[in-house]
C-alpha cells in the first residue's frame, strides 16, 4: 500500500515540476517566474522525495530523501526571497498589467 502511496506522490510531484517550469518560461516578469519556480517546484520536489523515501522503506535511501526535501524546503523560498529583493532593489520592473506593488507603497508610507 505505501508504494501505491510513494508512485502517486511522485506523479504528482512530476506533475508539480512541470507546471512550474512551464511557469518559468511563460510568465511576464522575473517576480512572477519566482512565484512559479518557488512554489510548484517547491512543492513538487518534496512530493517526489517523500514518495521515494515512501516506496524505499527506512533506510539510507529514505533518510537522505527526507534530509534533501528539508534542505529544499528551507534553501528554495529563502533564495527566491533574495532574489526577488535584489531584482526590485536593482531597478527591475513589474510587469506592466501588475496591480500592486507593495514595496513602493511600503516606501511611500517611511517617507511621509
């Protein structure tokens, strides 16, 4: 039964990639792609580890799975987060049909 679990989760996964790497190349903009990459691939990434250390039991297999998707889980929002900071910080634009920005009106408000 936990294989049956494992191989869905690791469909699903798979799945999760590739909606965000289709993401990636069709969205506007640098922030909207880091949405995409940082939160499908995210996500789908785990799901394929956890599956993994599903169908391969307890052991060494399991255990670095488990280790790996912690690393990703902490690494990936933390880079995409810094990313997103230096784009807007080095003058990258929104796109141009964006609705908010919350980092200028945040700036407006310190310089009122």
């Amino acid at each position: 039964m936990t294989d049956v679990i494992g191989y869905i989760l690791i469909t699903i996964g798979v799945l999760f990639d590739i909606f965000g790497c289709i993401g990636l190349v069709r969205f506007p903009d640098v922030y909207n792609r880091l949405q995409a990459s940082t939160k499908c691939v995210t996500l789908g990434t785990i799901m394929l580890l956890v599956g993994v250390a599903l169908i391969s039991g307890v052991g060494p297999t399991a255990s670095r799975a488990v280790v790996c998707a912690v690393f990703i889980l902490i690494t990936s929002p933390t880079a995409a987060h810094a990313i997103a900071k230096g784009s807007y910080a080095s003058g990258v634009k929104l796109w141009e049909k964006s609705v908010v920005d919350k980092y200028a009106e945040e700036a407006g408000k310190k310089e009122s």
